[in-house]
C-alpha cells in the first residue's frame, strides 16, 4: 500500500509541477501578446498550447528518469527502510523543484512556502517507516529542510536592517531572532548523524558524513548570534564570540562540534570509499574545511583574549594549523585535485576565505614558528614595500600584541614559546 501512495505522490507532484509551469507559460505569452497590440505590432499565433507541446514531453521524460533512477537505487538495490525510500522518491521530485529555485531567490520566499509544506508532509510519512533511533531521519531531514540553508547560507535579518536595505551577506547585518531556532536545527541534525546509528548501509557509511560536512559553514558562520543578535562596532566585533564563550553550555557545544568535525575526518581517512565520495564533491569538502577552521579561529582567539591561554601550545591553535595546511596541500600542492576542476570564480571565493586567512598564517608561521612549505601570495609578493606593510598590520592586530606579551613573561620564566 505504501509504494501505491508513494507513486501517487510522485506523479501528483509532477503533474502539478507541469500545471504551474504552463501557468507561468500562459501569463508570460499573454502579457508579451499584450505588449505587441500596445505598439501595434503583429501578434504571433504561438500559444501556451504549443509551448506544452514541446515542454511537457522533456519535462515527462526528465522525470520518469528521475523516477527509474531514484528506484534502482532505493528500492531494487539492497537498502534498509524501502517504504520509507518509496515516499523519499516522492519528495524528490519537490527538491528538484527547490535547487532550480534556489539559483533564484532564498528560502524565506514566499513560493517555497508551499514546497516545504509538501516536503514536511513527505517527511512525516518517511518517518512513519523509520524507528526513531535511526539516523536515517536525518539524512532526509537534511535533505528535505536543511539543505535550503546549507546551500544558500541563508539567514534572517532583522526588520530593522531590513528597512535600510542590509542583506544577511552584510557583515555589519543584524539577525532576526528567528535564526536561532535554524542554527539549533543545523546543529541537531548534525549531532543526531554523528551519533545516532544508521541501518542502511550507504547512508552510513557516505551521505552521514557528506551531510555533515555540507552543513558546517553554516553552524561556523552563525553561533556568533547565539552571543547577541544585534550587531557591534568593528571594534566590538568580538562581544558576540565572547559571550558565547563564557557560557558554559554554548562553549561545551564548541568543542562537540569540533568532536563531529574530527570524526568525520577520521572516517574519510580511514575509508577509500568514503574518501573517494568527498573527492568527488570539491565543493562539500571546501565546506568541511571552511566550517572546521571558522570554528577553531574563534575558539583559539577566545581562548588567548578570555581564558589567557597561550596559543602556540594550545591544541585548539594546533589543530586549527593542520587542517589549514592540510587544506593547502590538497587545494594547491596536489596535482589532480579536484579543487583545481573547480570554477574560477568559486576557487575565488574559497582562496579569500582559506588561503588568505592572513591571521592564522602569520601567527602559525612568524608568531610562533611553526615551518611552512607554502608562501601564500602576499608574500610572494615582490613589492618589499607591501610586505613590510602586511608585516606591520599583522603586528598591531590587538590578538597579535597579547600573544607577544605573553611570549615575553613566558621568556623571563625561561619556557619555551615555539613548536
């Protein structure tokens, strides 16, 4: 009975897809007709009729594929759950609709209100086949809901900063309250796939960790707001991390999320497969890289600023430094990676985020002496005047100051401070 309702679901969501792109179709026709009459120009006989006539068979065709491949992997392979898969088929025809959207417009959209009102019904009918211990949930929760935010690193912005016209991309951006119940869900979903078992053995052994990792950059970017929603001067930057930092629950979630991070690095060590998976997908093993070492930046300065630790010996710093350099080698010292088969103008954006993080070279390198075998491109730089600048703002960044000061008690104590 349960794939007999999934496949009504499947072609119910299809044919509606169909109804409301001929929608589209017919409005835009019309109007372009109107538009022609107006300027008293030839109208063409074409009409949403004819456009039907060569869409939808595409648009069936493309979908049937989707529907004989989702099956052979779902349902006639050897997989855990199948009835649950049968509805899970169903919802991804919803979750082709959301990629193609989300190229477009970000989930607060009013369109995608009713497209997460479908999934949300698909999901409550997958978990009916899925005991709740199972980590299996999360993967189609992650799929079905999370997967929005993940991708677009969508968050709300408060009414205020809306009024001015400041999108979530403005570093100087307020957040909506809202925004906490998205990173708690970020965060549990990632907790409940780390430690939750998983009885299909596909998903546990690669979509658990590619889950995780996809998800990363967007807990990395937005636990500052659990601190305080409302932005601070730049020079007051750090009250939020701060006030995360001293509460002892949200310092404890920290250093699990590092926990998960590390375990999921471990895995892809340990299996070929798995790590094969992530070699495959650049872009999730950039997101693993870059929420792993947002993390740790923070947590490294917090422990300097708040807890005077000294960083150079710190395993918070150290770790940060070896999944940058590990980072490095894989990105610009391997020879075929798949980072290089990336776009150039994502590779872009990637090497502003990792390989010009300028603080933690320079304090890894010059700070505390730890050898490098890579030279970033600043100081490759042949213009000695440039370098001496970078070297002299390095120096007077205040987090750079009290790691010197601290070097320097450390010296009259007769310790060592380098690695």
């Amino acid at each position: 009975m349960a794939y007999i309702e999934a496949f009504f679901y499947y072609w119910l969501f299809v044919v509606v897809g169909l109804a409301v792109v001929a929608l589209i179709a017919f409005i835009m026709i019309e109007f372009y007709k109107l538009i022609r009459k107006l300027l008293k120009k030839s109208v063409p006989a074409f009409g949403v009729k004819n456009f039907l006539k060569f869409v939808a068979p595409i648009y069936i065709i493309a979908f049937m594929v989707l529907f004989v491949d989702k099956g052979y992997d779902y349902l006639y392979k050897d997989r855990a759950h199948k009835e649950a898969k049968a509805y899970a088929i169903a919802g991804e025809v919803i979750f082709a609709y959301k990629k193609v959207l989300l190229g477009l417009v970000y989930p607060d959209n009013p369109i995608f209100k009713p497209l997460q009102v479908a999934h949300d019904f698909i999901l409550e009918k997958i978990y009916e086949h899925i005991p709740k211990e199972d980590g299996e949930r999360e993967i189609w929760h992650y799929k079905f809901h999370s997967f929005d935010y993940a991708r677009t690193m969508f968050a709300p912005v408060s009414k205020e900063d809306k009024k001015i016209g400041r999108k979530f991309q403005n570093p100087n951006a307020s957040m909506d309250k809202s925004i906490l119940p998205l990173i708690d869900d970020i965060y549990t979903t990632m907790k409940s796939l780390h430690d939750k078992p998983i009885k299909d053995r596909e998903f546990s052994k690669i979509d658990r960790y590619l889950a995780i990792a996809s998800m990363a950059p967007y807990y990395a970017m937005y636990f500052k707001y659990r601190g305080d929603l409302k932005h601070r001067p730049q020079e007051k930057r750090l009250y939020q991390y701060e006030k995360v930092w001293k509460d002892e629950k949200l310092k404890r979630e920290l250093f699990e999320f590092i926990k998960i991070l590390d375990d999921t690095h471990l895995a892809w060590e340990r299996d070929k497969d798995l790590a094969e998976a992530f070699e495959k997908r650049p872009n999730t093993k950039v997101a693993f890289y870059w929420g792993v070492s947002k993390v740790l930046m923070w947590m490294s300065e917090m422990q300097t600023r708040v807890d005077h630790i000294y960083p150079c010996t710190s395993p918070v710093f150290l770790k940060e430094v070896d999944y940058y350099k590990e980072f490095v080698h894989w990105a610009y010292m391997t020879p075929n990676s798949s980072y290089k088969k990336l776009s150039k103008r994502r590779r872009k954006t990637y090497d502003f985020l990792l390989e010009n993080n300028q603080g933690l070279y320079y304090r890894a390198k010059y700070v505390c002496e730890i050898p490098f075998k890579y030279m970033t491109k600043h100081e490759r730089s042949l213009d000695p005047r440039y370098r001496e600048r970078l070297m002299r703002w390095n120096e007077n960044y205040e987090g750079i100051k009290i790691i010197r000061k601290m070097q320097k008690e450390l010296k009259i104590k007769g310790e060592s401070h380098g690695r």
